[in-house]
RNA sequence: GGCCCCAUCGUCUAGCGGUUAGGAUCCCAGGUUUUCAUCCUGGUUACAGGGGUUCGAAUCCCCUUGGGGUCACCA
C-alpha cells in the first residue's frame, strides 16, 4: 500500500507550491487506495504557531485534501524522538559535541579562509575525556567519512553525493534537547508508514542526510520523487511579492479548488493533449513517475482560463447563490473568475448607477433616442417586448444596433451585454420599463 | 564559491534515433454575435551554443553558457 504524506512548517499560511505537493502526495496514494497523511513540522519550538497550524487546515479543506488519518504534530513528539536518539547513542552511531556556538562559528570561518567546505571537525566523535564544564552537548550523528552516498529518484535518476563534500556529523538534537529537521523526518516517515516521498527538489541535497538517518536506525529508505519547483514570472522562486501564494487567496479571488488544482496539476506533469481534468480524472491519469524534472513558471492566464472551463463546465445549479439563474446561464461564459461572475450578475439584476460615456457618445444620438422613445412607448401601451422591439425596427427601416445598442445602456449602462432580448425577457416589462425612462429623462 | 538539479514556441507541455517538431495558453487576423464575451477558422513564435557517437540526433555522450536549489543548534 502506497502510503505518502504532506509535512509543512506551519511558519505562515498554505503556500501554492505546497499545495501543488501535498495534491501530488495525494493523487499518488489515493489512485491505488493507498493513505495520504499530514504531519505538522515544528520541532523547533519557537516556531510553533497555532494559528499557521489551523491556516493550513482551514486551507486543504477548502481544496478538499483530506488527510487519512490523524495530524501528526512533531511538538508532542518528544518521547519518541528521544527514544531513538538514546538508542543511537547507546549503539555509538551518535555522540555528544560540547563544542560551543562560537567555537563552531569560528571553526567555519577558518575553514572558508582556507578555501575549504565548512563542516564540522568530527572532534567529538570519539571523544572519551571529561566533558568541558557548563556546556550542555549538542548530539551529533556518526556520519560515513568516505565513498558516496546514492539517491535512487523516480523523477531525476540516480544521484550520487560523495561523502568529502556533502557531509559531516550534523546535528540531530539541539542542546535544549529538541530533535532537528533531518532526524525528525525520517523517524516519523518511518514510524507513520510512509513509503513514497514526493516533495520539492529544494529537499534533494537534505535526502543524503536522512538516507544516513535511515541507515543508522536500520530503516527501510523509502522511494523518492523529487518534484521541480515553481517559479515566479521571472524564473525566481516564487515568493510573496509575486501576488497570491497563500492557496486561500484564491478562494478569496473566486476560484475553484479543482480549477486550482487542475492547474497546478499540470505544472510539470501532462497527460497527452488533455488540460482539463476533473479529481476522478486526476486520481484515474496520475503517474508522479512521469513528471518532469525541469522547473515551471506560474501563469495567471493559464490559470484564468483553466478555471473558466471549470466554469462552464459545472451544472447551472451550483451558482443559485449569485441569484437568477436564468441570468447566470447568460453571463458565465464572459467570466473567468466567480468574482467576474458576480460582477456580471450584479449587472444585470441592479439598475445601473451610471452610464458608461463612451457608450452614451456612441449609441444615444439623437435617432438612438427617438427610436428608444418609440419602443417605450409601445411597450407601456402593452405590446410584449420582442414585437415592440421588431415593430420599432420596422416602422423605422433601420437595423436592429441602432435600437439595441441604446436599449443596452438603458437595462445595464454601457454597450456590452448579453442578448437584449433575453436580458429584457428576464427582467421584465415593467423593469424595462423604469430602466428605459430613467435614461430618457437623465 | 563547493555540491546537486535543470534546459523544446513568451508560458505550460508532447516528443524517449528517422515527425512538415504536435497540443494548450497568450497574442494577432477572419467568421459568428448587427455589441462584448463565448464559440469556430487561420496565423506568428521553439529544440541555448559548440563538439562528438551514428547512415541519421530535439532525442545518446562531453564541454560551454544560462537558470534554479542547497550548504544552520530553520524546516
């Protein structure tokens, strides 16, 4: 059974690039009945934040990603990551470094003024003296000092990272006692079962670190797949100043949580000439092995126009909350957005507070508006609309703009809208009544 | 800077030794709508550069260039 998860740092809100992940994470364990989990990262305990925490939740409800079972929070942890560190102390795979901050600090300057990689000494590693005194130990890992370590990726191949210029013994525990990142991962992916890990490539030179973790634990090394990154319209990481990466943004901005995810979906991954899917096409069509392993770069457009064929697609039913739904089927195909979609129904359903200058320069010229006087005055003399409408046009022998164009201004104030006709049918006699007398007596 | 990853239209991508290099988006033009949008038709635009391997390279190898990531008692 495939078992993957979601592990974010709870620093702030949901993240879109998280979010492309976690759909990856589990569109990959839900295809093939497998377990998609989350797990709250915040060993470091100033980091923790309750409110990013709930941001985070709140957000992959909304995209409807649930977890599988039960939020792993690593701050409640504590017990379990010391057991293991014990154990590896025990079996001498890890030792205590009483090497202070600034004696670090100063070791690493000497060594980039040497030209040199800086990295931990290893001058604990088999240290056997009296301990210095006042000094609470960091807890090292007694990493391989030579040859390679290999990384066996399903998306960018085998990658080895040779021992000299990747690693030293990092640390595992912080002298407070807190287990760090790259021990606390492979624990828990261990402990909760995780076999699959698909998470962002900026993770790819951290994964020899965890596969020393595994090794040292006699953990099985899960397979992993490491996704490109997302970039900014500029080819840059993506970051705030770039408009929305909070995934609640969106909602805010009247997207689709599916429209959403469709789109990021595709962001390094395609399948044949196909742009929209549904969820049940995703979880049938997904295959993390066949993403692509080169970075891509965010599109609003694409995004708008993945999200109006969601639109369109959706069953007119779904949009009662925006009023009528007969103007709904009107107007949705000129939205993006269900903000658009609000702006256009409001449109049509409220008098209009002004009258768009171009349109009344263009349109409500003097015949415009002598015509426009005829078709008031059939229709309050009773006539239906369609025939006023077509008696106005007639009587007159002019074509059906010069009519039209000002009826428009009257029902929703500029030239642009959907039919006239289907608009003053849904509105009514008497609307179109008062929306008529108010432009003629402006 | 060391290490690692990546490289096809502006953008998302197809292609996995032989194709007129395909689709989508964007943009432009035409048609439909006597408006706008939708829709339909058409068009512009790409294999980063240089070496190999091969009868044949976008596809395989090497170098260069460019971009990204990562080097914490952060995650």
């Amino acid at each position: 059974m495939v078992v993957t998860r979601f592990a974010p740092s709870p620093t702030g809100y949901l993240h879109i690039g998280g979010l492309r992940t976690a759909l990856l994470n589990y569109l990959h364990a839900r295809k093939s009945g497998g377990k998609f989990l989350l797990r709250v990262e915040d060993t470091d305990r100033s980091r923790h934040n309750e409110e990013a925490v709930k941001a985070i939740l709140d957000a992959f409800e909304w995209v409807g990603l649930q977890s599988d079972d039960e939020v792993v929070r690593q701050s409640e942890r504590d017990d379990i990551y010391r057991k293991y560190i014990d154990e590896l102390l025990e079996s001498g795979k890890a030792y205590r470094c009483y090497m202070t901050p600034a004696e670090l600090e100063e070791l690493r300057e000497e060594q980039k003024n040497r030209g040199e990689r800086p990295r931990y000494d290893g001058r604990y590693r088999d240290f056997n003296g009296t301990p210095p005194e006042g000094i609470t130990p960091v807890i090292r890992i007694k990493a391989p000092t030579e040859g390679s370590i290999f990384v066996y990726d399903k998306i960018k191949g085998d990658i080895e990272f040779r021992v000299e210029d990747t690693l030293d013994d990092f640390i595992i525990a912080r002298a407070d006692g807190t287990p760090t990142y790259n021990f606390v991962v492979a624990v828990d992916d261990h402990l909760m079962g995780v076999n699959e890990v698909i998470r962002g490539d900026d993770h790819l030179s951290n994964t020899p670190k965890q596969i020393v973790i595994y090794e040292a634990l006699n953990f099985p090394i899960p397979n992993f797949y490491h996704v490109p990154m997302i970039h900014n319209e500029q080819g840059r990481k993506l970051s705030k100043r770039d408009g929305a990466t909070d995934v609640m943004e969106y909602k805010r901005l009247g997207y689709f949580p599916e429209a959403l995810l469709n789109f990021l979906l595709r962001l390094g991954w395609s399948h044949g000439d196909k742009e929209i899917f549904s969820m049940a096409e995703m979880l049938e069509l997904f295959d993390p092995s066949t993403i692509s392993k080169s970075a891509s770069i965010y599109s609003k457009e694409k995004l708008d126009w993945v999200n109006s064929e969601h639109l369109k697609l959706k069953p007119l039913e779904e949009f009662s909350q925006f009023g009528n739904l007969e103007i709904v089927a009107l107007v949705r195909d000129r939205c993006n957005t269900l903000l658009d979609l609000e702006r256009e129904v409001n449109k049509i359903s409220e008098k209009p507070v002004e009258y768009d200058s171009k349109s009344l320069k263009k349109h409500f010229k003097e015949t415009n508006q002598k015509l426009l006087t005829e078709f008031l005055e059939e229709i309050q003399s009773g006539e239906n609309l369609e025939s006023s409408f077509q008696k106005v046009l007639d009587s007159n022998g002019v074509g059906m703009a010069k009519l039209a164009q000002p009826i428009r201004i009257a029902l929703v104030g500029t030239a642009q809208s959907p039919s006239v006709i289907d608009v003053m049918k849904i509105l009514g006699v008497d609307e179109v009544i008062e929306r008529v007398e108010a432009l003629l007596k402006r």
